[in-house]
C-alpha cells in the first residue's frame, strides 16, 4: 500500500471507532435541522455544505471538527484546549474544535453559526420561520 492508500484506510478505519460515531451522530442531528445541508466527504471525512460552501468539516483524526467562524479569538480565548487553529488554517476564517471537550451546546451554537455564516438570505429566512418563539 502505498502512503496515499494507507492514509485513507487510517481515516476509514477511525471512522469505525464508537467514539467517532457518536460526534458524527450528534453532528449530523445538529445540522439536520438546517435547510440545504448537505454532507459529502472532503479528505475522505464527512463535510457539511451549504449551497455548495463548506462550513463544517471531521477531520482526518475523527477527533477535531474543522469549523467556519468569524469569531475564532473568541472562542480559542474562551478555552484554548478545546478551541485552537494550527498554522495552515491562520489565513483562513475557520478554527478546530477538539470534539472530546467541547460541551454540546458550544458545538450547536457553533454549528448553527458557521451554518448561518454560508447560508444564503432566503435559506436563512426558511429557518428562521420554522424556530419557536421558545427556541
């Protein structure tokens, strides 16, 4: 096998762990709800796209979601070990979130925002008419 095949068949195989499950069942009920998601891999990872954008992404670990945000200081000042950007994403307004500690309600808040932050203004209308008062 060679390094390119390997390295697929480490990201298949830690897609098969219980611990990646269960973000990924948990991801995809948070964005379920949003209009137009659709999921698709990207580095043979589950990505999250909203009108053909990325906003959401597993990344090759299965371990730390790749997430857009305009507020990446925020957050990162906020916790630094559960939110923090490496070098190759200093140029870019996406952060990673380590999915082990990120409380549920961060990571939906999150998700909805970076959802929201791609979304187009009549998908974005859409949702807004289907929340409660109470949401």
């Amino acid at each position: 096998m060679n390094n390119r095949h390997e390295w697929r068949h480490d990201v298949y195989l830690k897609l098969q762990e219980t611990n990646t499950r269960v973000y990924l069942e948990f991801i995809r009920n948070a964005v379920q709800q949003l209009p137009g998601v659709t999921e698709k891999p990207c580095y043979s990872t589950p990505a999250f796209y909203v009108n053909k954008k990325i906003f959401s992404r597993l990344k090759e670990d299965c371990e730390t979601l790749v997430i857009q945000t305009n507020e990446r200081e925020k957050w990162i000042d906020t916790d630094p070990l559960t939110f923090f950007v490496t070098d190759h994403y200093l140029n870019f307004d996406y952060m990673l979130i380590a999915l082990k500690t990120v409380s549920p309600e961060d990571l939906t808040h999150l998700l909805i925002t970076a959802w929201y932050n791609r979304a187009p203004a009549k998908l974005q209308k859409e949702y807004e008419g289907s929340q409660s008062p109470f949401d």
